[in-house]
C-alpha cells in the first residue's frame, strides 16, 4: 500500500479559504444573541414578539427557505437571464413595517387570483422535478399562512405574527410569480 | 443547497435571510452563520495561528455582526463584510495580548514591479509546506499577504481593513514575498 501523495499547489489562491472550527461555535453565538437583538427588532413590539412560540417563526421561515429554493430551481433550470418577480417585488413592503392591508388591497388580490387561476396549466409546462418541488412549497407555506392566521386570531395585536403572515403571502406571490414566468419562458416567449 | 451555489440567481437567498435576521430572527442569522463561519474561521486562523484565538475571533465577529446588521448594505457582500469584521475583531485582540508585534512599515524599497503578480511559485510546493511558512511570518506581513495573495482583495481593500497606508500593505506584501521565496527556496512570480 503507498502512501497518498501530499497535496502541491502552484499559486498561493489554490490554498483553502474555508477551515471549519473544530466544534459548533452556533451555541455560544446564539447565547449572546438575545440581549442584543438588532434594533428593528426592539423597536418595534418588542414584548409582542417575545410571545410568539418559535414554532411558528420557524415554520414560516421553514416556507420562505422553501419558496426561495423553488425560486431557484427554476430560476436556475428554466429562466436563461434570471427573471425578478414583478409583482411580488412591486407590493412588498419596506423591512420592518406591518402591513397587513397589503393582504387586502385589491390590486393584490387580483394578481394573486389570476396567478392562481393559471397556476394549472403552468404547472402543467414544467418538468416534473420542478412541478413536485412548487408544490411542496405551496404546502408549506399554505400551511403556515393557516397556522400564523390562527395564531393572530388568539392575539391580534402580536406586530411580529403579523410581519411574519405578510412575509409568507410574500413567499406565496413569488413562487406563484416564478411558476408563472417558468412556463411562460418554457413556451418560448 | 449552499447559498455560494445560487448566487447570481433570479431569487437573492442571502438577502431574504438578511432582511429576516435583521427582524430578529435567529434562526435566519445561524443559516448565514452556517454558510460563512469556514471562511470567517479560516481567516481568523490565518491571522492568529492559535486554533481557541481563532474561535474566540470567530464567535465575537458573528455576534458584532447581529448587532450591526442593520447598518449593513445589502449592495456590498456580505463575506467581504464579515472579513472586515474579523480582521477588526483580530487585530484589536492582538493588540490586548503582551506578543503583540507592531504593524510597523518595514525598512524596504518597494519594487512597484511585481507587486502586483499572481503569487505563483516556480515549482509545485506541498500545502503543509507553504501554510508553516506562511504561517511563520512576521505578522504585518502575514496579515497582508493572506488578505490579498489568499483572499483577493486587492491593495487599497487589504489596506483599508487592516488600518494601514497602502503603501504600507504593499512594503508588507514585498516583505512576505521575499521571506517566503526564501523559506521555500523557490521563486515567486
């Protein structure tokens, strides 16, 4: 048995950037975390988003990583240039703000409709990888639109239950905004 | 899926964490934690040579950058930010420790002719090899040449994070390439 040859390098930039720490720094990070919460954060109901139980904000963080990775996948297999979600992009909110009127301005509401009501045949021109992928997603964040929604029912003045909701409508318009322009570009438009 | 995987995708996934961990959200900021600690570690490493300085180094970057999370410009990376950050966190524990060595311009002529070369080396050399010499740098120097033969970050950005002239970088930079040449007994173009 020989010995495996030690690795040589030519220029200095072939040698690792990345050296992983021998154990989990996350731990000791995360505890220092919460005294120094970023000032958003603090300055906007802060004693209302301590109440919110954590499953409910990693469930809807759980639906947005989700979103973003069917974002991705057809940003990335089925859009050539990459195409930004107009709609969603138009309405979204500026960080931090509530603004649970969005939910309801019509304008919103008929894009949302419209993508919905096409959401069909759209689903239809994609790959099937692709199609089971947007529909997990929807799940999930349907799924957490029902929880958020309900968990708003028992305390609606909670500021950061309702963030969270209007970032997950935000996470619906874009899959369904990315699911759209994907079959159009897939139509050859 | 790592974000250094999507980027330049129609969907901006580390921003969308950004934004959430700018609102709070802990768990959005260990999922940028996850994704930058290797190259955080590795720089703090590089800087220190002492693996428990490098994880103090590490853990004190990602907790000023929760704090300093809403100052950050989502237009600039978020790496380069966090390098600046270690390299800020590094040099202020260096100068708290009794073997401090002064970041002094050295007493060279700098040569403007190669400065701004590849740092390739005439002959492959074995990793182990280049990292001990590297590693057995004066400070200044090393810090320079980490920063841009390692990293990329060209004179003026090396220079602005470790608090020097550019000039000063640049003596350093000749400074390492002239101790390394003649450690490794190779030439360095």
């Amino acid at each position: 048995m020989t010995e495996p040859t030690p690795k040589r390098v030519t220029t200095l930039r072939e040698l690792s950037q990345d050296t992983e720490p021998e154990r989990d720094l996350w731990p000791q990070i995360e505890a220092q975390l919460a005294p120094a919460r970023p000032s958003l954060a603090a300055s906007n109901g802060g004693a209302a988003r301590r109440a919110v139980p954590p499953s409910l904000r990693w469930l809807a963080l759980a639906a947005g990583i989700g979103c973003v990775a069917v974002g991705v996948w057809i940003g990335r297999s089925a859009l050539p240039g990459g195409v930004q979600p107009p709609i969603a992009a138009a309405t979204r909110p500026a960080a931090g703000t509530v603004q649970t009127a969005w939910v309801t301005d019509p304008r919103y509401r008929r894009d949302h409709d419209a993508l919905v009501q096409s959401l069909g045949a759209q689903l239809a021109s994609l790959p099937p990888a692709s199609r089971e992928k947007v529909m997990k997603s929807l799940t999930a964040i349907r799924t957490a639109k029902q929880e958020l929604e309900e968990a708003l029912g028992k305390d609606p003045s909670n500021a950061l239950l309702q963030e969270l909701l209007v970032n997950t409508y935000q996470d619906e318009m874009r899959v369904l905004t990315d699911v759209h322009e994907a079959g159009d570009a897939g139509k050859g438009i | 899926m790592t974000l250094a995987q999507v980027e330049g995708s129609a969907i901006d996934w580390e921003g969308a964490l950004i934004e959430r961990a700018r609102a709070g959200d802990s768990r959005a900021f260990e999922r940028l934690y996850r994704e930058h600690v290797g190259r955080v570690y590795g720089l703090c490493l590089r800087m220190t040579r002492e693996p428990a300085l490098a994880e103090d180094c590490t853990q004190e970057t990602f907790i000023n950058a929760w704090r300093a999370l809403a100052q950050f410009e989502t237009r600039s990376a978020l790496s380069t930010w966090l390098h600046r950050i270690a390299v800020n966190v590094t040099l202020a524990k260096r100068r708290k420790s009794s073997r401090h060595e002064a970041f002094a311009e050295p007493n060279v002529e700098v040569e403007e002719e190669g400065i701004e070369g590849g740092w390739t080396l005439e002959t492959p050399v074995e990793v182990e090899e280049i990292e001990a010499a590297i590693g057995s740098l004066p400070e200044g120097a090393r810090d320079a040449l980490v920063l841009h033969a390692l990293y990329g970050y060209s004179h003026t950005e090396a220079a602005q994070m470790l608090g020097v002239a550019e000039g000063t970088c640049k003596a350093q930079l000749h400074r390492a390439r002239k101790l390394l040449r003649e450690r490794l007994n190779v030439e360095i173009a």
